[in-house]
C-alpha cells in the first residue's frame, strides 16, 4: 500500500459536538485507495509538549477533491491545538497506515457499535458494507445528545440507533444494554466495534456469546505508527502485537483481553 508523507492545507474544522470536531484536509497529490480502519499520523506543530505525531482514524474521503476528514475529540493539548486550525494552514500526514475492517459476504446483516471518538472509521466502513449489498444497523453511544449529533453521519448507509447515559437521546443507558441485545435473540451475521475498551470488550463477550464474529479497532497509543517504537503493543493469542502494523483492527478472538 502507497503511503502519502506531505503536508496538507486546511479546508475546514467544524465542531459538531462542543469537545470534537471534524477537520477536512486536502492533500497535494491524489490520494491512495484508503480501506475502512486505515488511519493516519498527523503532526501538530508549535505545541509545548507535544513531541510525537497522533493517529487519528480516518473518517472520509473525497478522491475527486483531494480531500480527507477527521472526527477528532479533544482531550489534550495537542488536539486542543489541531481544534484551532484556520483555513489554509498546513498540517503534516502520514498515512495510510493500519489494516482495515474486512467485509462480510454480500447480503450479510451486520451490527457496527460506536462509542465517543469512536465513531471515526464507520463513515468508509458504512459506505463499503451498503456498496456491498449488506444490510447495516448503527448502534451510536455517549454521555448526552450532543455526544451523539454525528449519527446523521450513518443514515445514508443504514439504520441507525442511539443510546444515552443520561436519556437526553435514544434509550438511556450505554450501548451494551439496549433492548437490542436484551431479546437473546440476535440476529447479526458480523459485529464490528470501536470506542472505550470496556465497551468494545463488553460488545465482544456479547457476539461470542451469540456465535458471531466480531471485529474492534483499537485505540491505543500509537507514536510512530510503523511498528517501530513498540509503544502500542497489546496481547493476542499469539503473544504480544503491534496495534499500528497488526492492528489496529482485530478479530475479538485473538485478543488476550477478551478471556
């Protein structure tokens, strides 16, 4: 897979939500083929403290406009400083990066369970299951309503839930105790899931309990994003891998964290 290490000017940064907004970038050659889970490092410069590049997942792609977006909560000084952008700066990527979610045969039902920042990947993976003739169901969890404003992003690729803690939008409570899970009936032929790791661990036990195969993307700490520093390693079955090179997407089956 063809990287792209270059700067890229800001076309827009707009905050869906108060603490996350979705940056959109243009890059100054055409963009390689990206595949739902890719991610990509990105370098925020004149930040005190803020020495290595991030890895944000990937959240859309315009190939005819050379355009790419992040949807990216800010929880420190760094994403803080990326929230700010203005219209023509440059921002410096590296990316693809990552493997990506794989899809089910056409026709399949499928369950995609997002939580927080987690949400990033579902727009291309979205778009790939419909193109491929899959019948999709979103199940969307935060905090408040406004954790959950961006699940208008996924209705035009399928049905889309939502769950709340406080009740302000869909049911209350978190995604793992939706009446969807609640019938012991599940019908889904593939789960796929990213977010905080009790939920993704919680969505893991719930497909194996019901025999489906399940995918998570993780979202460990990734500084180099070649599988060079070691940083983001995390256990599997076969031992210790690397979350940016092995990774970030793994079958719930092969993580050491789903026992």
């Amino acid at each position: 897979m063809s990287k792209i290490i270059a700067d890229h000017v800001v076309v827009e940064v707009r905050y869906p939500v108060n603490d996350s907004f979705i940056i959109t970038l243009r890059s100054p050659v055409d963009i390689p083929d990206i595949l739902p889970g890719n991610f990509a490092e990105i370098q925020i410069e004149n930040t005190t403290g803020v020495f290595l590049r991030r890895p944000f997942s990937i959240l859309d792609v315009d190939y005819e406009s050379r355009m790419i977006s992040f949807f990216i909560k800010i929880i420190g000084k760094g994403t803080k400083k990326l929230g700010e952008a203005k219209r023509g700066d440059k921002v410096s990527l590296i990316y693809p990066l990552g493997n990506s979610f794989s899809l089910p045969e056409p026709g399949k039902k499928v369950l995609i369970v997002g939580g927080g920042s987690g949400i990033a990947p579902f727009v291309l993976l979205g778009r790939n299951l419909k193109s491929n003739n899959n019948d999709v169901t979103f199940l969307i969890g935060g905090k408040s309503k406004k954790d959950v404003l961006v699940s208008s992003l996924f209705s035009g690729f399928g049905k889309v839930l939502t769950t709340t803690e406080d009740g302000s939008a869909g049911e209350k409570g978190f995604v793992t105790g939706h009446s969807l899970f609640k019938s012991g009936n599940i019908h889904f032929d593939k789960i796929y899931s990213c977010g905080p790791e009790p939920m993704m661990k919680a969505i893991g036990k719930i497909a194996n309990r019901n025999g489906i195969d399940c995918e998570v993307s993780l979202e460990n700490m990734m500084a180099c994003g070649f599988g060079a520093c070691l940083c983001c390693v995390t256990e599997t079955i076969e031992g210790n891998k690397r979350v940016c090179k092995e990774g970030p997407v793994f079958n719930v089956n092969y993580l050491k964290w789903r026992i």
